[in-house]
C-alpha cells in the first residue's frame, strides 16, 4: 500500500496562515480523494513556518477499475430485420466496442442498445501529477503576495517541493514566467542549525528525516513541547507561566526547533503597571510572562521559545534581556514622565483631540459626557458624594489618551487613567470609574461594577449616539465605523446588569433637545434612535436570553407605539415580562389561558376600546346582555379588576386571567355562547367591549395577539 | 564596529554579495536623496524605481525625519531623524532570505549563534499608495530589519516584483556595540552619535512640536501641491516627485503639532496619495517612451 508525501516548502510563512493552510487542507482533501475514487489508511498534516506538508498513508496502487453503462440509440432504429443499421455502427465505433458487444435492453420508453463499458483505474502517480499542483494552488487566505516576476499568489514566496510515492520522486511542477518549482526529495532543514539540504528517503520516513535537520514538523507536538518546557523553565525561577492560548499557537507556528529560553529584568520595572509590562512581553514580543505561585503578581523573569541551537541559550537570552530592558525603559519613561502632573493637566491637551470632524474635540465630548451623567444622577435618585464623583470621573475619564503611555499602548486607555487617576490623589471610586466606563469592551466581556463606572460608561455612549446619529451617520448593514451598534447593546446590558431604573426616553428627548449639530429633525433623529434602541433589545432577548420570537414580539409589541414607548421608558420592565413569559410557557402557565386571551384579542382587535381601560363597569351595558356567559364573564372581568387594581404583578394577573378563563370560554363557544358580530351594532360594541377589557388586562403583560400557539 | 563602519560594511557587501558568499546580485551603490522623507522606501531610488518592469538593484543609506517620534533627545531609543540602510532588487530573487543572512555575518552576526526568525510584518504607506507583505527579522527579539516584497507602488501593480530590505542602522549598531542609547552609539571611534545630533534632536522636537508655524505650514502644504501639480502638466516627473516629497513632510510636521483632525488627516494623506499615483504613472510612461531603456534587450512585459 504506497504512502505519498507532499511537502511545499516557502519563505517564512505568517503563523496564522500555517494553521489556515492546514485546516483547508483537512476539510479538502479526503473529499478530493473520495472523489477519486481512492480511498486511504491515514491522513496526517505537517506545518511549521517554512513547510506545509501532506502525508497520505495506504493508498491503493491505483483507482479500482469502473463499469459504465452507456445508453445508444433505439433498437428499432439500430437494427433493421435483426441487422445492424449506421446508427449502430456508429454508435459501436465510438464507444470503441464491436458491434457483438451491443445489448438491447428495455427501458420504460422501449428497447434501447447499451454497451457495457469497463473503465481502467489509473494509477496514483498519474493522477497526482496531474492533479496536486492545484491542492497548493487552491489554497486560500488573506494578503497573498506575487514575488519575483511570476504570476503566483501565495501568502509568501515558495521555494521548493517534495512529492514521494513511497520512494519514488513523483514528478509535479508549478511554473509562471521565469519561476518554476519541480518536485525533488530534496527538502531543507533548520535554516541556521542545518544549513545543508535534507533528503527524505521515502514518504513515511518524512517526519524523522526532518527532525534529524532540526525541525519537527508536527504543530501539535511542537505546541506541547512548548508548553511544558514553558511551564518547567517558569518553575525553575520559582514562578508560575502565564499561558496565553493565542500565544501559544502563533508562537508555534514562528519556531521549527523549540527550546524555552529564560530571560530576567532588573525588578524596578515591576513598579510599572503590570498590564503594561504584560503587553509588552506578549504582544510585542511573544513572550510569555512569569507570576509568582498563588498570586498574580509578576516575577522579573520572561520565557521564550526560542528557534536558535539551544546550546546557545545564554547568548539569546542576553540578547533579548536587551530588547525588554529597552522597551520596558520605554514604558518605564513614559510611565514616569505622565506621573509628573496630575491627570487633570491633561485636559486642554483633550482639546487637540478630534472626536469627530462635527461634533468637535474629546475635550467638548467630555463636557457632553457630564451633562449626560448628571441626567442620569437625577434619574437614579443618585445625590451627595457619588454624584460628585461621577461628575469628577466624567471630566477625567478621556485624559489619558493625550499621555505618553497611551499614544504607545492605545489598548491601554482607561487602565491608565485609572492608575494615574490614584497618583493624582482622585477618590478610588473615580478612578476605577475612569478604567470600567470603556466596559464592556466586547461582546461577553466583563461589564463595569460600580455605579460610577456604570453612569460614566452610558454617559459616554449615549452622546456618541445621539452625536453620530444626528449627523445621519446610521449603520447600515455591515458598515458601522462608530461602533454603534456595540454602544447601544452596551446601554441596554449595563441597565440589566445593573438593575438601572432609566428612562431611556426621556433620556434621549434630553439629549436631543440640548444637541446642537443636527442634520435630522429633533422628531426623525428620535425615532431613528428609538428604532435602533428597539432592535438591540429584542435581538439581545432573543439571542442573548433566548426568549422564543413570538414572546419577544408580544412584549415590544408589532408596529405597535404605546408598546414602543413603554419598552424604552423602562428597560427593566421589559426584560422582565419577556422572562416571565418565557417562564409561563415553559411551566404551561401560558397555554392554560393562552386561547381565550389570545382569542379575545384577536376578536377585540376589530373595536374600538382604548388600550388603557381596564374598567369594565366604565364601557360595558349589563342591561344588553342577552346571554348568561356574558354576564358572567362581566363578573369575572370586575373581579379581575378588583384584584389587580392597577397593579402590574405578572403572576398574580396570570392566576387572575387563569381563573377567569373557563367562563370567557363559555362566551365563545358552547349552547351557551354569544356571536359577538350581532347585528345590533350597541349588542356587537357591548360584546366587543367585553372582550376589550379582558384584552387590556393581558396587555399589561404583552399583546397576546403576537403571542403563537405552540403545540404542546 | 563603530557607525560608519557598519555602513562601509553593508556598502561593500551589497556592491558585490556573490564574493562575500551571496549571490550574484550586485548593487548600485547610491547616495541619500536630498529631500526631507519618512522613510527610505520614499527616496526615488526605491518608489520610482520599484514601477515599471525594467530591473534594478541598489543599496543606500537614507536619512529619515518623523517629526511626531521626536522625544527631545530624552528617550534613548527613538528619535525623530535617524538612519535606514536600504536595498532594493527587483526581480525579487529566489535565496534573498540567504543573502540577508550572509550579511549579517560580515557585520559579525553568526546565525547560528542567535535566535533568528522572520516574523509576519506587512507594510502599507497609503500616503503614496504603496504596499507590500513580508517580516520583521529577530534577531534575539530584536527587530533589525524590515523585508517587503513590493505589491504595489504609487497605485500600480508591481511587476516584476521588488524586494526591499531596510536594516534599522542604529539599533543594529547598538546591538553590536552593546550600548543602550542610541546617543551613546560610537559613531567611529571617537565621536558618538549624541556628539553629532544630540542638539539637533532637541532643537528640532521643538521645532516639531512646539515653535513651527502651523498657518504656514498649511500655506506650504498648498504651495507645494500646486507646484507638483503643474510640473506633473509639463511632464517633470522628478521635480514633481520632489514637490510630492515636500508636501508628505509638510503634512507630517502639521501632524506633529497637533493641528490635523482625525478627518482631516485622511483628507490630507488622499491629496498626497492623488499626486504619489499621478506621478508613478507618469514615471511609468516616461519610462515606456524611452523604451524602458534598462531592460537592455530583454523582452518589456507588463500587463
């Protein structure tokens, strides 16, 4: 059973695409192969930075030969009194038969000729010529490059190719102008440790003869080495390593020979915030950090996996002590300089700062924020010292972007302010406020704890919305430069979470009224806002806290204002009927009064009753009933009255409306039952009514008639 | 090896890398350009040479001003005028990455002594619609050299495609000299580098940051589109260039001082970017007039 490898060897290729190349590869190729009919013991994928690499395992010599049947002319036109006719000739001739071999078979549209054709297998070698330059050219990913004067793409320039069946050197050729690669078993190995070309005997010996020249070139095996010996070089400094997961893989895929280099720097540095040390060891130069065992203080020590001979240990970490010395002066310098004035020297700087070409500078957005944070003081019943503080972190929340460290590390805006907030002797609340108001930063990321942190950070996207909104700056579709979209999901989880008592409404009525660049009518820009508030909550109800569709629908209500305004005036309210409805339908609650509500709502839908009566003695005519059910579900209208007066408990109205539901039912159908269209238009109003008034009381909780029957 | 020792070095190497164990790639071996520039990549002998299919293969030191990464002399490793030593070969040959190496070892770097690796790095100057793909080079964790296989320049297509190597001449110096200060660099064996531009590195932050005249800069930056503009109409391909050169630098020093917007500053780099294409395409015409003169009897092919 032949083995056949395949090995494209390339410049550096960027670590991602190693793994991207790979996966293509292994979602591909088994299809290919089944698609030629040729099936396999084992598929096993190489990769490192210079080599991506196939090794199929037990193919067959070649493709299984294949009967096929090919289906000719008619029989009555191919042979005429049991001769052969020129149709069957020429049929004969060019499927390549004699004409003995001709059949005649029925079919449903009578008897036709058949040939039966036997097709040769071709071998492996043949069909892989032909067919493997295009499993390397088909690859796909981002920024692929030409090089020299060919007409290639790939993501970096290749340099050679290997192809084995077995022992054999199977021919394959990728050629475009004066480039061109032709398959070899010549391979190379380490560039500096094993600078001479390496030569695979055979295919299956592919992974040792390559770990002889100093590369393994199994990702997953060089990942685990990676790590342990990670994890055994921190333990040796008397620390814990700090694995991060992305590292890790994209490291693998910079190195070919890993070995875990320790390097040290002076501990002085450590008095520079840890995120900032931590990023310039991990981002800037994939190191990977060292913290002290049961803690996550930071030890003055740095791993990293190194692709040099690892005799030469010393002269690698020495050189990279240099680098981080470097940049952690860097950091170290910037960190000092900032300290040197208190945070709120930074704010004319803000001033230089555009926010938006419209809307002016940071510094006027600052200003914006405090306004917008004192509505929402006085919204939240929120007095004395944390008023003043949110006040305080509202004015100081955007300083640091005009400092040193910041202009370096933009990820670290907020987490600097906050440090530098505390060395400027600003209460401890203002200063963690100054860090959670950029919170969350993404989707599932944390979100900000404290009240201050929380008013700031709402403060803060509400003015860019009502900002880039009122320049008719919308997102549409998959444009969304401002991140809009992201600011207002922000809005709505941060109340959830919080348990925020706002009135998004009037808040955004506020706004607009005080915002002075507008491009839209107050009244358009408000109900774009609002549209788009609407559409963050229900998609958060439905994906977030997977509320089924309809219940979403029934508690936003469809095209339905007073339902619109309700949600945006009380976002917690919202939230919670969505639950709640969730919950009853889950426990069966729901489907014990779903059809009569549902029903009447439906029928009502046809009156004209106000929404917010929910006084049957108010509207309906006890003198017009002709039938005892309409009397009794009068009755049980005021008692559903009575007992919620006005209130908005969801379970006690549920129970309520549970009990009421067997009469209501007695009213539709039954010997009993009404029809409610009479022809005595005072009869039809007074019945409408009645069903009216059952239906207000449902939309305390939601529209009932949005609400769909499930099937139990 | 002091300063200007590594340059000599780097000049002899690339004049003829075939003798010193590279390949038969010999360099011209250039001089700086006189005009204010960012990078090394803007200096004619890269970004107008790169268009276009005729070969070329040069190697030179270019000074370079970013005006915004001036600390005042006060931050030992950035500095807002400094030193690239620049190579450029188009075709792109095959063993570059091996010439590169052999490089390193003239300037006494043995490979295998270190910890080398090309890490993804890809560039893009979009004020001259250039870009291109390729990696930083570690040495130990330090990045010495930027690699970039030309995709395009000016807006147009490169082909053939170029390969440009630019060492970071100062951070290799330190590297080999063992200093932490680019103002402690020896820059032969008596002067160091602080002696020769300590005081311009903080006159000039100042100039940069705090003493220009950003209504005049906004007028030069006008004055100076408008030159480029009508020498492009008479076909002046060079001195046009030289007035793009002047209004990227303008716009540099204005972003400096703080005066551009967020919008603005991309309103400002498209006008640069709108003369950079104008002039590369008529580069690249001027060049086909005269029948690509270099290409000396081979076959001109661009599509």
């Amino acid at each position: 059973m032949p083995s056949f490898l395949l090995e494209v060897g390339t410049e550096e290729l960027p670590a991602r695409f190693v793994d991207e190349a790979l996966n293509q590869w292994r979602s591909r190729l088994p299809k290919l192969l089944t698609e030629l009919n040729l099936t396999s013991e084992a598929i096993e994928y190489y990769g490192t930075p210079r080599r991506l690499a196939v090794l199929i395992k037990g193919l067959p010599s070649q493709q299984p030969d294949q009967d096929e049947e090919v289906k000719g002319p008619p029989a009555k036109t191919a042979f005429k009194d049991g001769q052969p006719t020129k149709a069957a000739e020429g049929f004969a001739q060019k499927q390549g038969v004699s004409l003995d071999a001709l059949e005649i078979r029925p079919t449903e549209k009578g008897d036709f000729v058949f040939v039966q054709k036997r097709i040769k297998g071709r071998a492996i070698a043949d069909l892989f010529t032909e067919q493997v330059p295009q499993w390397i050219t088909g690859l796909d990913g981002k920024r692929f490059m030409r090089w020299s004067d060919g007409d290639l793409k790939f993501s970096r320039p290749i340099r050679w190719l290997v192809a084995l069946i077995d022992d054999e050197v199977l021919p394959i050729a990728i050629v475009s102008h004066s480039i061109s690669y032709h398959s070899s078993r010549q391979s190379l190995g380490h560039r500096v440790l094993h600078p001479n070309p390496v030569s695979i005997p055979n295919a299956e010996a592919y992974v040792s003869t390559l770990a002889s020249a100093f590369v393994n070139v199994d990702p997953q095996q060089r990942q685990t080495t990676i790590e342990s010996q990670v994890r055994a070089a921190a333990e040796q400094v008397g620390g814990i390593a700090i694995v991060n997961p992305d590292l890790l893989r994209e490291v693998t895929n910079l190195v070919e020979y890993p070995s875990a280099v320790v390097g040290k720097f002076d501990a002085e540095f450590l008095e520079i915030p840890s995120e900032v040390v931590t990023t310039e060891m991990e981002s800037h130069q994939r190191y990977f950090p060292v913290c002290q065992k049961g803690s996550k203080e930071l030890l003055p020590y740095f791993i990293t996996a190194s692709n040099g001979d690892p005799k030469k240990a010393d002269i690698i970490a020495a050189g990279n002590e240099r680098v981080i010395r470097a940049r952690l002066s860097d950091g170290k310098f910037f960190f000092d300089a900032d300290r040197k004035v208190p945070l709120e020297s930074y704010l004319p700087k803000l001033e230089t700062v555009t926010f938006q070409a419209d809307l002016g500078s940071v510094r006027s957005k600052v200003d914006r924020i405090g306004a917008i944070a004192s509505q929402l003081a006085t919204q939240l019943n929120i007095t004395g010292e944390t008023s003043t503080h949110i006040q305080r972190a509202a004015l100081l929340c955007k300083a640091d972007l005009v400092t040193q460290m910041v202009g370096e590390f933009p990820e670290l805006q907020g987490v600097m302010g906050e440090k530098y907030a505390r060395s400027s002797g600003e209460p401890e609340a203002v200063a963690v406020a100054i860090s959670e108001h950029y919170l969350p930063k993404g989707a599932g990321d944390a979100l900000p704890q404290t009240i201050v942190g929380q008013v700031v950070g709402l403060a803060d996207r509400l003015d860019t919305l009502v900002g880039i909104f009122g320049l008719g700056l919308i997102p549409s579709g998959s444009s969304d430069p401002f991140a809009l979209r992201r600011a207002a999901t922000a809005i709505v989880n941060i109340t959830w979470a919080a348990n925020l008592n706002l009135n998004l409404n009037e808040l955004l009525d506020a706004i607009v009224t005080t915002s002075d660049q507008l491009k839209l009518t107050p009244e358009d820009l408000l109900k774009q806002l609002k549209e788009f508030f609407l559409q963050r909550v229900e998609t958060l109800l439905r994906e977030d806290r997977t509320i089924d569709y309809d219940l979403v629908n029934a508690v936003l209500g469809e095209n339905d204002q007073a339902y619109t305004e309700r949600a945006l005036s009380n976002l917690l309210d919202v939230r919670d009927r969505a639950s709640f409805l969730q919950t009853i339908r889950n426990d069966g609650r729901l489907s014990a009064i779903y059809e009569t509500v549902n029903r009447a709502s439906r029928l009502a839908a046809q009156g004209n009753l106000d929404t917010q009566q929910l006084d049957p003695t108010a509207v309906v005519r006890p003198d017009l009933f002709q039938k005892n059910s309409e009397k009794a579900f009068y009755d049980a209208l005021q008692q559903l009255n009575q007992t919620m007066q006005g209130h908005a408990d969801y379970a006690k109205l549920i129970d309520a409306l549970s009990q009421s539901a067997p009469t209501v039912s007695r009213f539709f159908d039954g010997e009993d039952s009404v029809l409610v269209m009479d022809d005595d238009p005072d009869i039809k109003q007074n019945r409408l009514n009645l069903l009216g008034i059952l239906r207000n009381h449902g939309r305390v909780l939601a529209d009932f008639g949005a609400i769909a029957k499930q099937a139990s | 090896m002091n300063f200007q020792s590594v340059i000599s070095t780097l000049n002899q190497f690339w004049s003829n890398p075939s003798e010193l164990g590279g390949a038969n790639c010999g360099c011209l071996i250039l001089q700086p350009y006189d005009t204010e520039k960012g990078a090394g990549t803007k200096s004619p002998h890269t970004f107008l040479r790169a268009i276009g299919p005729e070969p070329w293969s040069v190697a030179y030191v270019e000074p370079c001003r970013r005006p915004g990464d001036g600390r005042y002399g006060e931050n030992p490793n950035r500095v807002q005028h400094y030193y690239q030593y620049q190579v450029l070969i188009k075709p792109s040959p095959d063993n570059i990455q091996d010439i590169y190496l052999e490089s390193l070892k003239t300037l006494g770097i043995r490979p295998e002594d270190h910890d080398i690796r090309f890490v993804e790095d890809n560039w893009e100057d979009a004020a001259v619609g250039a870009w291109g793909v390729g990696w930083e080079v570690w040495l130990d964790g330090m990045e010495v050299t930027q690699f970039t296989y030309f995709q395009q320049c000016g807006g147009l297509d490169c082909r053939p495609v170029s390969i440009e190597i630019t060492y970071g001449l100062e951070r290799l110096t330190m590297y080999l000299q063992g200093v932490n200060s680019i103002f402690d660099i020896q820059w032969n064996d008596e002067l160091t580098y602080g002696d020769v531009f300590l005081q311009g590195e903080i006159e000039s932050s100042t100039y940069n940051f705090e003493a220009s005249n950003p209504e005049l800069l906004f007028t030069l930056f006008k004055l100076y589109e408008q030159e480029a503009q009508q020498l492009m109409q008479k076909e002046l391909v060079l001195p046009a260039y030289d007035h793009v050169l002047k209004c990227s630098h303008t716009f540099n020093l204005l972003d400096a001082r703080g005066v551009i917007s967020v919008t603005e500053r991309a309103r400002y780099i498209g006008r640069v970017r709108n003369l950079a294409r104008q002039v590369a395409q008529l580069y690249l015409k001027q060049r086909e007039a005269a029948g690509f003169p270099l290409l000396k009897g081979k076959i001109a092919s661009i599509s």
